[in-house]
C-alpha cells in the first residue's frame, strides 16, 4: 500500500502592488509524492504450465524471480513558478522550475544461473530529473474584429542515474550491436555500441588498408537519446467568426541509431553511396578507371590519409566497415504540427435554435511539413518505441499526414 502526499501555496503578490500595467501575479510552490505498482505477477513465484508430454501435464518456474518483499516505486516532485499578465491580459508568462527524484525503481536485474533463475525483481536505483518550463503568451494585434495571438513554450529537462545495483543496467538490445542504458552518474537513456577510434586530437584514425579503424567493445557510449530542449510557437489569427491557428513544433538535440542506414549504406540504396569523388570521376568505378574514395581521417602518425579504396565493393558505407557509431544521428526536427481552420457559426444565425448556443466549424490538418531535420530518408519521430526504450529506429515508413474535419456543438 502506498499514499499520495502533496501540499500546495501560492501568493498572489499582484495584490499588493497597484501599477497600471500589471494585471496579475502570483507565486506558487508545491511539493507531492506519487507511488506506482510493480508489474503485474512479479510478487509471489508460481509455476507457469508447459506443453503437456504426453497425458502427462508439465510445469516449469519461470526465469524471473519474483520478490514478496518489493516495495512500490515513489516519485518525489518539487515545483516552483511564477505567473504574470499584464497589460489588461494582452502580455503574459509563466516560468516553471521544477526537480523529481524517483526512487525504489523496480527492476529486473541479471543473476547467476545458477541460482535457477535468469533476473530478479529488486528495489534498485534513483533517478532525478530537473528542469525549467517557460511559456509566453502575448496578443501583438487586436483592432476592428481583428486579432493576433502568439503562445511560446520551452522546456529543457536533464535527468540522472544516481544509483543503481550495477555499473549499467541494459533496458533494450537490438539489431546493428547497439543496446539502450541506464548508466550510473550518465543521463537514463544512454546508446551504446562499438565506436570509430579518435587521436588524442579528436580526429578519426584509418588503418593500413585505407578503412577506418574500429573499437573492440560495443560498450562504448555513443549518443543519448534525451533532447537539449523541445518547444513550440503558436499563432492564431481571428477576424470575426474565422479563425486561422498553426502550430510548429521543435526538438532541439537527442540521438538516434538507425537500422536503415546501417544497412542502407552497406547495400548501395542510400544515396551517398554514389555521385562523384574528389577526381570528378564516379566513385563507384574501378580504382584503375578513377574510382573509389578517400575516407577522411588520419594515420597513427598524425598525416592525412591519401590511400584510396574502393566504392564498387559491398559495405564500404555500411556496417561491415564502419561502428554502430557511424548510424547514429542528430534526432532534431522542425515540423509543422498542426494547422487548423475554424468557422463559429454567428448567434444571430443560431437565436432561433435556443438549445444550441454555438457551432465551430474546423477543417484541421496535422504533422504536415517537416521543415528541417538532421536524419536522412525518415522521420525522427518513427522510433519502435515512444514510451521506456527510445532512440532506436529500423523499418521506417514515409511520415504521414492527417486531415479531418471537427464539429463543436456548445449547449
């Protein structure tokens, strides 16, 4: 059993202060603590049936060890902000900082097999996060039935392992040797993999062969999947009974590791994998005709490479001479999110229909552009998971985009 404490206040200072341009002001500071359940059947240890041998029914415990002892995990939540409007409402913002500390996680962690078991359940690791959230509202035009009304909002999150029962804890391997991670003392998300080999000037180094030079180990950090920020910029223009809003949407920073390019490159479908080289010649010709390339980086001696090799070869681009490190990705967009177009039917036209106080009309279209992205060939957003393992993306399909059309009835 677990409670859900919290204590909330607020001052309302613009009371206080009597000035033309200030409408309202408050601040507010509140503390609250959350409690969430282990998974379901992971309490007491039961035999799970078998396919039957025979007439003869068969039962087997399970790889997991479950654990009577849990306790449920808690969040606890700390805020503090404050809210002004001014001039009669046509300015305002609200600023947000905010710090949570999750503790008792419940996980599942690896155990020797010889204990019968793979995992264990255990109450294990301290996460916090911390961050601002800020959000501007103003309305710049507002004349003769005509108004315009911008909102902005940016928040940045940072998060933190704090502790945990081992080094790392593994939330997610996948194809192309990259795993997602909870690393202790690096932020929850952490992508892990094989990576390119540096000098100590930061600079790639290429082997005898003209290739690059590869790590031993796939457990080398090679990206994070968390934003540096995300925010929004929304416009609504009103002149009388229309209304016109858009909404764009930015992601600043995260990685991304993508399955289609580690094999896309390797296979030839990607488009950098032809077009000229730096002897205006088709890099996918024979070394003798003028082909090939000059992969940039250096020697051990610190000189630039010169040896070229060849394009016409399988995986030059791909996974069989690159890490996992060269398919991971800025996961940065800007989209156009939402555009949406509302006609209110007038009251005068409603007066006869006493029952019915208004009618909005909307015709309202959803992710249509993608302005800018730093990923090539698909939508950062396309990931095979929204919700714990992010920050891996194989399979894409094109974006794509939605339209309706709404009805609003008010009574």
């Amino acid at each position: 059993a677990y409670y859900y404490p919290s204590v909330s206040g607020g001052f309302i200072f613009s009371h206080f202060i009597q000035t033309p341009w200030l409408t309202s002001g408050k601040l507010r500071l509140n503390y609250a603590e959350v409690g969430n359940s282990a998974p379901a059947q992971s309490i007491n240890d039961v035999y799970a049936p078998q396919t039957a041998f025979g007439s003869a029914a068969l039962f087997a415990v399970n790889a997991t060890k479950n654990n009577p002892t849990l306790r449920p995990e808690r969040t606890k939540s700390t805020e503090g902000g404050i809210e002004m409007a001014m001039l009669q409402g046509r300015l305002g913002f609200d600023v947000t900082y905010y710090q949570s500390l999750s503790v008792d996680q419940i996980v599942p962690v690896a155990v020797s097999t010889a204990t019968g078991y793979s995992y264990k359940f255990i109450n294990a690791g301290v996460i916090q996060n911390k961050g601002v959230e800020v959000s501007l509202y103003g309305t710049p035009v507002k004349i003769r039935g005509f108004s315009w009304t911008v909102g902005l909002n940016w928040s940045r999150n940072r998060n933190l392992v704090k502790e945990l029962p081992v080094d790392n804890f593994q939330l997610g391997a996948f194809q192309g040797g990259v795993s997602i991670n909870a690393a202790l003392g690096q932020p929850y998300g952490t992508i892990r993999g094989n990576n390119f080999v540096y000098n100590d000037k930061g600079e790639k180094l290429i082997d005898d062969d003209g290739y690059y030079q590869m790590s031993g180990t796939s457990n080398e950090v090679i990206g994070n999947v968390n934003p540096n920020w995300i925010g929004g910029l929304t416009n609504t223009f009103r002149y009388k009974s229309l209304s016109f809003n858009f909404l764009i949407d930015v992601r600043q920073g995260g990685s991304l590791f993508t399955l289609d390019k580690y094999y896309g490159l390797a296979t030839g479908l990607s488009v950098e994998t032809v077009g000229n080289n730096d002897l205006g010649k088709p890099s996918r010709n024979d070394l003798a005709d003028g082909g090939g390339v000059v992969l940039p980086g250096v020697l051990g001696d610190g000189t630039a490479n010169t040896k070229r090799v060849s394009n016409a070869n399988y995986g030059l681009y791909g996974y069989a001479r690159n890490p996992a490190a060269a398919f991971v990705y800025d996961a940065s967009y800007v989209k156009l999110r939402e555009v949406a177009l509302t006609y209110s039917i007038p009251a005068v036209v409603l007066s006869k229909v006493s029952f019915v106080k208004g009618i909005d009309l909307s015709i309202i279209g959803r992710n249509l552009w993608i302005i800018h992205k730093n990923l090539p060939d698909a939508d950062p957003e396309d990931t095979i998971s929204s919700v714990n393992v992010q920050g891996y993306q194989g399979g894409s399909y094109p974006a794509t985009q939605n339209l309706g059309f709404n009805v609003k009835l008010r009574f």
